[in-house]
C-alpha cells in the first residue's frame, strides 16, 4: 500500500468513527432520563400532593433551580469536551442556579414563618435526598461520560466533575417531583450537597475513562 492509499484509508476510517459529541451525548441522556425516571417512580414514586404542590412557588422554585444547574452544566460539558477548551471564561455559567437559590431564600425570609429557619433547612428527608439523587443520576452520569468520551476532553478529572452536575440536575430535577420539602433553604443545603457528591464521583471515573 503507497503512502497516499494509507493516507485516504486513515482519513476515510476517521471519518466514519467520528460523531458529533453533542449528538452522541443527546443520545445518550435521552436513554438514560428515562431509566433514572423509572428508578424514581419504582423506588419512590411521585409526592401525592403534587397538584397541590404546584401551586406553591417554592416548589416551582426547585424545578428552577435543578434547571439552572443541568443546562449550563450541559453546556459547559460540550464546550469542555474539546482538547483546546478550558474553564477560563465559561465557569460563569455555574453561578445561575446560585442567583435563583438566593433569590429563592430571599424571597422565603421575607415572608412570616411559623417554622424555624433551622427546621427548614434541615426538612423531614434530608438523609434520602442526599441518597436518592446520587442513586438516579448514576444512569445519566453512565451517559455523559459516555458522550464524553467521543470528545477529547485536555482535563478528563474536570469535565468528569463537570458531567456529574449535568447528571445530578437532571436527577435532582427527577427527585423534586418526590420532595416535600420545598424551603429553598433545604434545596440550597441539601440538593447542593447530593450535586457535590456526584461531581465528585465524576471526576474519579472522568480522570479514568476520558483520558486519551
């Protein structure tokens, strides 16, 4: 085989393995929502009040948040995805489900309260929050780290980190629709701390499974 048969060969091969990482990772997410939905609804089904519950902003407000979290988690994944890419100029992203939960708290101390702040910000199910949205997000952190790795992320142990939060917001927009406690203080503790455990557990597999 000449050197410019070799050449086309290696290039028409490349061509036909590459995939658009953003596609992959849709892709991958859409079939693993669906698995972690599942293990919700099996394991702990959804909060019965739920028409209820709708009609208070605080419970929206957790939605919100949880949002906040997995779009600009998503985006930041895809953008570091690419060998060049660094955290400088896009962790900004980070800070919006932060300026909705202040508001969120904001919002809630101005209104009277016959239950202390203490006993809102340590609810009626703190131990299964920090349990269950660890335990749904692992199918769609599978998925992430899989969309990843069609990408060639230059910090495997940081995009890993940062495809955790993508995996913690969706389960913990997933574990919401359970929730009864809906203090945006309880959210600000507890829902961030189920957020950092997953992150972390990202970046110990991402520093494996993505570097090239």
């Amino acid at each position: 085989m000449d050197t410019d048969q070799l050449i086309r060969t290696l290039a028409a091969d490349n061509a036909q393995r590459a995939q658009p990482v953003g596609i992959v990772m849709a892709l991958a997410l859409m079939a693993a929502t669906p698995v972690s939905t599942a293990m919700l609804l099996v394991g702990l089904g959804i909060r019965p009040d739920i028409w209820l519950a709708v009609r208070n902003p605080f419970f929206d407000l957790k939605f919100v948040v949880t949002t906040a979290l997995a779009i600009p988690a998503l985006i930041l994944s895809l953008h570091l995805s690419r060998p060049e890419a660094s955290l400088h100029g896009w962790s900004w992203l980070l800070i919006a489900p932060i300026i909705v939960l202040v508001g969120g708290i904001a919002a809630e101390m101005m209104l009277p309260q016959r239950v202390p702040m203490m006993a809102r910000m340590v609810g009626h199910n703190s131990m299964l929050c920090m349990s269950a949205i660890p335990v749904l997000s692992l199918p769609v952190l599978a998925a992430s780290l899989f969309g990843l790795r069609h990408g060639a992320p230059s910090r495997p142990g940081v995009a890993g980190a940062i495809a955790g939060l993508v995996s913690a917001g969706i389960a913990a927009t997933l574990y919401a629709a359970h929730c009864n406690d809906d203090s945006p203080l309880f959210v600000a503790t507890w829902y961030t701390a189920a957020a950092l455990i997953v992150a972390g557990l990202g970046a110990a597999i991402g520093a494996r499974v993505l570097r090239y």
